[in-house]
C-alpha cells in the first residue's frame, strides 16, 4: 500500500501535536518553569541555590531561604523600599544579579 506522502506529512504532524496536546491537557506536561505538571505554581524550597529562576520573587526566595528581604536588599544596595513582590530579574543591575543572589546566599551562614 502507498500512502500519499502529503496525507503522511499531515498524519504525522496530527499524532505530534496530539501527542503534545493530551499531555498537556491531561497536566502531565507543562511548557513553562513557572508551573509544575499539576499547574501548581513552582516555589523554592530552600535545597538547592539553583532552583532560583528570575520570575521568582524577592519574598519567595526570603521565605525559602531564611534570608530577610532587608537583608537581601542590604547586601546588594538596592532601595529600602522595594517591594517583597518584585521578580529577580526587574531588579538586574550594576550591583544585583540572579548568579550574584545565588551565590551570596550560598555563602550565608544557614540559620
């Protein structure tokens, strides 16, 4: 039997983005670093410096690492007044980065 290679194109691309479809419907696959498989929103849990994304937030990373916001922002000179919701990478600077925040809180004393 010869299958018209047009209608093969078109049965495969079907079956790819099925594929990809019923994952994601099903929530067994996720497009983004944001969610996990069940759409729950991905927090640090305060195991790893490397679980630190830059659309996290200043309180999410307070919160998991034991680091006071003051104390964060004390570190890398940025203004009092920031917000705890601020992402990361809104505050990219001269004096703060997401690498630069991982690795001073990998060198702080653990609580």
């Amino acid at each position: 039997m010869k299958v018209n290679p047009f209608v093969f194109g078109i049965i495969v691309l079907a079956v790819f983005f099925g594929v990809l479809g019923g994952a994601k419907a099903a929530g067994v696959w996720s497009v983004s670093g944001k969610l996990d498989a069940a759409g729950e929103k991905v927090q640090p849990t305060g195991a790893s410096v490397d679980e630190i994304k830059g659309w996290m937030t200043l309180a999410d990373v307070s919160k998991a690492y034991g680091a006071p916001v003051a104390e964060i922002l004390a570190a890398f000179e940025l203004p009092e007044d920031t917000p705890a919701t601020t992402q990361l990478k809104e505050m990219e600077s001269e004096t703060f980065s997401v690498k630069a925040l991982r690795e001073w809180l990998a060198e702080r004393p653990k609580e």
